[in-house]
C-alpha cells in the first residue's frame, strides 16, 4: 500500500510564477520529509527537506510547508523558471533503512 | 566526475542471459542502496548495505543478486529475469543508513528484459 502520494502526475505553469507541489502521506510515524527533483537521463538529486518538528522550510525559491495535522506537505517554488521543469518527488522516512517515495509530479514551466 | 557512478547506461538482455551493473560512489559513503522505478510506480528499495554488510533485502526475488565488495562499489548481478523486470535500475549511496539521510543518486540504468 502507497503510503506517500502525489496525486497531480503533472502540473504546467508559466516563467515567474509560483508552482506548488503537493504530497499526501499516510503513516502518521514519518518524522523526515525531503523532496527530490529529477532531470531526464539523470538520477534525482536531493532539494530541500523538513523535520516533522517543524512546518516551513525555506532555501532561496523553494520552501516546503508540512501539515502534520492533514499529513500533508507541499513544495512552493517561486519564482518559476524553465530551468525548474523536472519531475519532482516526494519521500518521507518512518523506520528503518527506506525512504518512502511517491510517483513524482512533472512540472512543465513555459517561458 | 559525478558522486555516484553507474554503468551501463543502457542494457538490453534476453531473459536467459546474465549480466551485472556496477554503481561506484566517491563521495566517502558508508551505504549503498538499489532502487527501482518502475514506469508510473514509485521509487522501491531493493537492497541496503552499511559497512559492506547487507541491511535490507526488500523481498527481492532471487533472480537479483547484490554485491557489495567494499563501501565504494555495488554490484547487482542479473539472471533469468523476466521482461516485467525492465524499469530504470537506480544506485544511492549516503554517509550513514538511516534514511532520513540526504540519498545521493546514480543517473541509473535503464534496463530492458527482451
């Protein structure tokens, strides 16, 4: 059973603007939650994560707000640019050894 | 020269044949992990090892077979696979084996199973 989910596949939004990315999760032990993006041909690369002790995280344009109460989290980026069009995923650790990924959202920025 | 390096990039194989992918790390890890992805399934952990031990066999079948000579190189050997097994093969590796740990990924092998 998935226990962390992106429920938009893929989401579009112009230069400048803001995106927002959203992950559900469902195990109420998670206690660390990071965001990885991922290029074509490439493997994913770590971005920004949060401590369940905490509800916002900011690094330069991205921030993640956690909302422990609605196991959600959301990763904001702002300002939008075209070098941000990645697949994007969202990854949660509980116990032991293994990060909990969801299916990645596809983020297309247009210029 | 990337962190984490795995080869081949591409593979191509039969469903009798053997092969291995290699995955080396310079990024002075202590743990190893392959991952999965699968088109439209999450990332699935395979294997971990810490310390060249194995941590974790995430109910892998056999026909999957890890090896870990020392902490810089990870080998997953390939027999008798099944064309449901072609996905993208990912390698990781991070300083200690818990996994709130920062993953530092390959770029992958895209593995097709004919």
């Amino acid at each position: 059973d998935q226990q962390v989910k992106q429920n938009s596949p893929s989401l579009s939004v112009q230069e400048g603007r803001i995106s927002i990315l959203n992950c559900d999760y469902t195990n109420s032990m998670f206690d660390y939650f990071l965001w990885y993006k991922k290029y074509p041909a490439e493997g994913p690369t770590f971005l920004i994560s949060i401590s369940s002790i905490k509800d916002k995280n900011e690094d330069g344009r991205f921030t993640v707000f956690l909302n422990k109460s609605a196991k959600h989290l959301s990763l904001h980026i702002v300002p939008s640019q075209p070098g941000d069009s990645a697949v994007y995923f969202c990854a949660a650790r509980g116990s032991g050894y293994a990060l909990n990924f969801g299916k990645g959202t596809s983020l297309l920025v247009t210029p | 020269e990337t962190g984490v390096t795995q080869t081949p990039r591409h593979l191509v194989m039969g469903m009798t044949n053997k092969k291995s992918l290699k995955c080396e790390q310079h990024l002075g890890h202590n743990a190893m992990y392959w991952y999965k992805q699968s088109a439209k399934k999450p990332l699935e952990l395979m294997f971990v090892y810490n310390f060249k031990e194995q941590t974790e066999n995430n109910s892998v079948p056999s026909r999957f077979s890890p090896e870990c000579p020392n902490s810089s190189h990870l080998f997953l050997h390939l027999h008798t696979l099944q064309p449901e097994d072609s996905a993208l093969y990912l390698c990781a590796s991070s300083q200690g084996p818990q996994g709130g740990e920062k993953l530092f990924f390959g770029s992958g092998t895209q593995l097709s199973v004919l």
